[in-house]
C-alpha cells in the first residue's frame, strides 16, 4: 500500500477556493474559532465570507491584536461599526476611552445594542493619576448581558439605571472604580438575579453595605476599605478574600450581619479583617456562644503567623466562630513588614495549645486539614501536635507546597510526629504531602475563578 501510495506524485495545489464550497454553519463555525483580527480578514476572501464574517456570533478581544494602539482601536471600532452582532464575548483591556471617543463617537449606543453576553471593559489609564472617565450610560443598557466587569471608571451617583436593567445578568465585577455605597446599593437592588458579585475596592467606596435577595458568592479584594457589612443576604454561600492587586492592604471592619447560608468563607486574615458577628467583635480569647458563631459554614481558610502569639490567639477565636467546619484550609504566613501587625516574639507557644479552651470544631468535626506553605517551625508543630491529639474526626491532613519534595519530607516529619504522641492505636489519618496549584492572578476575569460550581474553591 505504500508503494501504491509512493508511486502517484503528490497533487499539486491549483489554487481553486475550495473553502468557500463548505456549507455556511461550516464556515460560521470556522470564523467563530478565529482570533477576532484574523475573523476580520476573512471579509476579504469573497462576498460570500463577508456576508457570513457579517452574522456570525463574534468573541471579540482587543488583545487579540497584537497591534499598536492606534491601530488596535482602529480594529474594535470597524467591528463595532460593520458587524450587526450577537457578540458572545466582548474583552476590552487595551483600549481607553477617550481614543474610542475621538476613532467612533458613537461607540457606547454601538456597543449597546450587539446583544452581547459577556463583557469586561478595562478603561487603560495612559497616567497613574489620571482622572477617570465615567461610565457611559448605554453601557447599562446591553439587556443581554449575562456577565458583566467594569474596571477604572467613575461611576456617578446619578447615572441612569432602569430597574431590571439586566434580566440576565448573573456576574457582575467592580474593580477600582469610583462610585459609592449608595449606587452599589442601586445596582444590586437592579440586578434580580444576580448570583455572583466581585470587587476590588481602592477606598471608594470606604463603606460597604451588600443587600441582596439572589447573591451566592461574594469575591472581595478590599484596600482602604473602613468596614464591609454583609447586612442581609439569605442565599449567599461564599465569601473569597484575595489580596487586592494594587494599593496596600489596611484593616477592615467585615461584619456579617445575616448570611443563614453561608457554607465557605476565607482566606481570613486577623492582620486584615476585624471580624465581626452580629453584634460582637471577634477578638483573642473570644469564646462561642450564640451571638459569636455562624453555624452553617463548612469549608474554612485562615491566614496566621505562628510566630505572633496574638495571631495565634486570634486562629483559636476564629476556629469557635465557625464550630461545624468539616475542611479547613490554613496558609503558615511570614511576617510581613507592609502590613500593620504585631511583631513575631521569637517565643514558643505550645504551652497556649495545651491550656487552651476546647475548640469543637477541631475536636468534632475537622476530616481534612490542609496547611499551605508549611515551613515546619515549632510554633507550627506545637498547633499540629494538638490536632493530632484532639482531632476526633480528622481524616486527612495535607502538607502544600509549591515544592512537591518539600511538602513529602514535611508531611513524614508530621507522621513522625504523630507516632510519639499518645494517640488513638489506630489513628485514621497520615499526612500527605500536596503540591500547590498556581494560584490565579486576575480572579475577576479569569475562567479559572471559583465559581459555586467548585465544591472547595481552596483548592485551586
């Protein structure tokens, strides 16, 4: 067969359009598939790709162009002023307001009516401090979107906002932009079903008040934020603090209110958020009692310097805040000059571990402990050695570590551990060493953000 095969010469391309005989889904497939600037020159093939590059459903990115500036908005607004839409996805994190403004005025009433379905636009500052542009009206008016991010721009209070503005709207993403409390209130009072709300917050607003009938995850990267109070929320089931991506870091006031339902909530930090519940402020030695717990959450994660004893303290009111957690998730965190803090004291706290007033979640319903960038210093070991000795349920205990070798010798000397305790003779858990999963650097946009699909977004 091969020398069948050998003996025919190879056909020789005659240049004969043979793409163009495929059927027209086909090629709108095809054209979909397309970084949005190449999906752009299929026009120039025959009216029959124009016609088809004209209907068919576009992603549009802005990145996609590996351009100049110029000619990358030049780019978006031909495609916002030749092609009719639905847009699947619109990225825009290059362009900046003004050039759209000078290159297609009518650009916002354009973009409003392409039926798109995603949205994320970056307005780029060309300064650090300059002043930002607002929001243009027909922006809020895309009925269709059903995710919806806006970065550096002025939101004012008296920008138009029609109730039910977005009938399909689940996600919506706020970073560094200049609005209030009030209109944030306005939004989510708009937003029917909004299920899934992230902000990066740069110290406007300074106070923050969620009301919300539908949200279910909250993602918050909040610097010089005062207080953030979840006031009424009955369906919300995540809370995600990330460590905001500009600005420093400044203690907040986090205060839950009411969240009957909120199962995950991390990664608390007590250098970062005075935690308060109800009506009671969370501090070292703070005991559980009805006005100091929320029973329904499940999955925890904690940030702590096991070198400051006041952190520590801090760790074990956190732990009696949230006395039903079944997976708990601790990051072993240096000292960090940038952040206000106590200073580490260079001392032992073992003796705090073993006079320590119980802690039921521990005690009765921890199965999996992960303890991320584990260095295997005392103070970490004297917590671990009270784990070992009081975790009933405990049944997995995980060392991570962006160094897989690492995190295997640190979990053995964690079994070493164990074995001369005065443990249970048959102990239902060994450490594990785990290797760290990149962590994702722009959780607001990034397909890889913890959704309520994820059981345990600390995971990943």
């Amino acid at each position: 067969m091969g020398d069948d095969a050998a003996s025919h010469p190879a056909r020789r391309y005659n240049g004969e359009d043979r793409f163009s005989a495929l059927p027209n889904d086909l090629l709108g497939d095809i054209i979909n598939r397309l970084p949005f600037t190449d999906a752009a020159r299929t026009a120039a093939f025959a009216s029959q790709w124009r016609q088809i590059w004209r209907s068919t459903p576009l992603v549009l990115r802005d990145a996609d162009a590996h351009l100049s500036e110029a000619t990358r908005v030049a780019t978006v607004a031909r495609a916002l002023a030749d092609h009719s839409g639905p847009f699947h996805n619109v990225s825009l994190f290059s362009c900046t307001a003004s050039s759209l403004d000078l290159e297609l005025p009518e650009w916002p009433r354009l973009l409003a009516t392409k039926s798109i379905e995603n949205l994320s636009f970056l307005n780029k500052q060309t300064q650090p401090q300059t002043t930002l542009s607002p929001l243009p009206a027909d922006i809020l008016c895309c009925g269709s979107l059903q995710s919806l991010s806006l970065a550096l721009w002025k939101i004012p209070d008296d920008l138009p906002l029609a109730a039910n503005a977005f009938p399909n709207l689940r996600k919506l993403g706020l970073v560094r932009n200049d609005t209030s409390n009030q209109y944030i209130h306005r939004l989510l009072a708009a937003y029917l079903d909004l299920e899934y709300l992230g902000l990066v917050l740069d110290g406007k607003p300074e106070r923050v008040h969620v009301c919300s009938q539908s949200l279910r995850c909250l993602l918050l990267g909040l610097s010089k934020v005062e207080e953030f109070t979840v006031v009424d929320a009955p369906l919300l089931e995540r809370i995600i603090f990330f460590k905001p991506p500009y600005g420093g870091t400044d203690c907040v006031r986090f205060w839950i209110a009411s969240a009957p339902k909120l199962r995950v909530i991390g990664y608390l930090d007590p250098r970062i958020h005075k935690l308060q519940i109800g009506d009671n402020i969370i501090k070292p030695n703070t005991m559980a009692s009805p006005g100091t717990v929320v029973p329904s959450v499940e999955i925890l994660a904690v940030k702590v310097n096991f070198g400051v004893f006041w952190e520590v303290k801090m760790l074990a009111s956190f732990l009696r805040c949230f006395p039903n957690v079944g997976t708990l998730h601790i990051e072993s965190v240096p000292h960090d000059p940038s952040v206000a803090a106590h200073e580490p004291t260079g001392e032992h706290h073992a003796r705090f571990w073993q006079v320590a007033s119980p802690v039921e979640s521990l005690r009765l319903h921890v199965r999996s402990l992960f303890i991320h960038k584990f260095q295997g210093n005392q103070n970490e070991f004297a917590f671990l050695k009270y784990v070992a000795l009081n975790a009933r349920e405990l049944r997995a205990l995980l060392v991570v570590s962006p160094d897989k070798k690492i995190a295997l010798a640190l979990a053995e000397e964690v079994n070493e551990m164990a074995k001369k305790l005065d443990c249970p003779p048959f102990q239902p858990w060994t450490a594990r060493g785990l290797l760290e999963s990149p962590r994702v650097c722009n959780v607001l946009i990034s397909p890889k953000v913890p959704f309520l699909g994820v059981h345990d977004p600390f995971r990943w």
